[in-house]
C-alpha cells in the first residue's frame, strides 16, 4: 500500500467537493441527519478507484450498504464528515479514509478540502500534515488543555448524557469547543491545535482515520465506558495527547 497513492487518490474528490449543484442536492436520511450529491458522488468515486487499484481490499463506507468481510483488509470511508458544516459553508468538514487490517486501522487519511490540509499517518511511520511531522500537544494538565466534542444530531435522546459529560470537561479545562466535524477535530489534536476530544454515539468511519493519526502522533484513543472494536457502531470515545488521557478519561467516568 503506497501511501502518497492514497493522497493523491483522495485529492482527485476536490471536483466533486467543490461542485456547487452537488452541494445544494440534499436528501435527509433520518431527522437532523443529512446527505448531499456530494457525499454519494466522493463515495461513489473513491469506491471506484480504490478497487481499481487495491483489488483485494474491501470497502465500508457511511454512504453505502455493503457486506462487509472482516476477514481481509478493507477500507473504512467518509466521503464528507461534518455533512451539515458541508452544506451551509462552513469550512470544518473532511474526507476520512482509514485502512483496517485484522481489526486494527493501519493506516489514515484526513482531508479538508477548503483549507487544502491534508493528514496522514501509516502505522509505525509518523503522522503528517502536508508532509510535515506533527505530534500531539505536550500539556500535562486538563486544565491547561483546549477540548472538542461531539456527537450525531440524531441522537438528541443523548442529549443529557451528552451535557453530563461536557459540563465536566467543561469545568476542568481552558475551553471547549464543538466543530461538528469528528474527523477534523481529532486531526487537529493530532497536530497540536487542541488537547483533548470526547464524543457520544460515534460511527467507526468518523473516527478510524483519525484513530492512527493521533496514536502516530504521540496520543491515544479509545472508548470511554469499554474496549474499542472498529466494527462497533454509535460509541463514546475519547482522545487526548497521552498525557492527559488518562486524566480526561477518569473524569468521563467519575
């Protein structure tokens, strides 16, 4: 698997994203839950080209019902995470392809069309911004920490759930911000720009990229109340540099 022919690959969906008439096509899936041209025509694309050229590899995506055989590699895709942000402008949404071998993410791409950064990270091999080394930040207390959350529009029966948690965070670090955007969230811990992230309800292709890039980065990952399986749909997650993690994780609990 040759990365830099995953980047380029992923790079070719700026005609798709960027195509006004595809954007303005919108189809809702469930209440607050959205779809636009855009999201199936990028799945759709990277679908195609992935088989083309990694043939053995299977494919998931948010965008398409497949039989998944976990039995061999396969791609984990979301054509446009932050669907919402997508459709009004707002420049915090991404293409999120992960790669999972025998269960693990063994490699991630992270890109965020309007502002051209590009994330990347192979297992054992560092994590990169536009080819740039980036690491997690270093701060060592949550209180000196900025922190993200998140979690899907559609679950507003979470809601209080949702609230508990950021109340405590909230109370403990320097700021909390929500994005609407999982994948760029966690891509923008594993450069440094923020600390910490927890979420509610979250979807293995939200995540699986951005799983790689902060462990590569210097961080950690993992499900807030169990054991992280990729395979699992709607978890509570959190992340942070790992100086933190275990900090943040026991005020998710307490």
């Amino acid at each position: 698997m040759n990365i830099d022919n995953i980047i380029k690959i992923v790079r070719e969906t700026d005609r798709i994203f960027f195509d006004e008439a595809l954007r303005s096509d919108v189809k809702a899936k469930g209440d607050s839950d959205f779809v636009t041209r855009a999201d199936v025509g990028i799945s759709e694309y990277l679908h195609r080209r992935l088989v083309e050229e990694y043939p053995d590899i299977g494919f998931m995506s948010e965008e398409e019902d497949a039989e998944l055989d976990e039995s061999r590699d396969y791609w984990i895709l979301d054509p446009i995470d932050g669907t919402t942000n997508f459709m009004h402008g707002l420049p915090y949404c991404a293409v999120s392809l992960g790669l999972c071998s025998d269960g693990e993410v063994v490699a991630g791409v992270i890109y965020i069309p309007y502002t051209g950064e590009l994330f990347y990270a192979v297992k054992g091999q560092g994590a990169y911004l536009n080819g740039e080394r980036i690491f997690c930040s270093d701060n060592a207390r949550l209180r000196d920490c900025v922190g993200f959350y998140e979690f899907n529009a559609y679950f507003k029966n979470k809601c209080d759930a949702l609230m508990d948690y950021a109340r405590k965070i909230y109370l403990s670090c320097q700021g909390l911000r929500c994005l609407g955007s999982v994948a760029v969230e966690l891509a923008y811990i594993a450069c440094g720009r923020a600390d910490a992230f927890f979420g509610i309800c979250v979807k293995p292709w939200d995540y699986a990229a951005g799983l790689i890039l902060i462990k590569e980065a210097g961080g950690r990952l993992d499900r807030v109340d169990g054991e992280l399986h990729i395979s699992q749909l709607n978890v509570n997650i959190a992340a942070a540099n790992s100086a933190v993690f275990d900090e943040l994780l026991g005020l998710l609990n307490g």
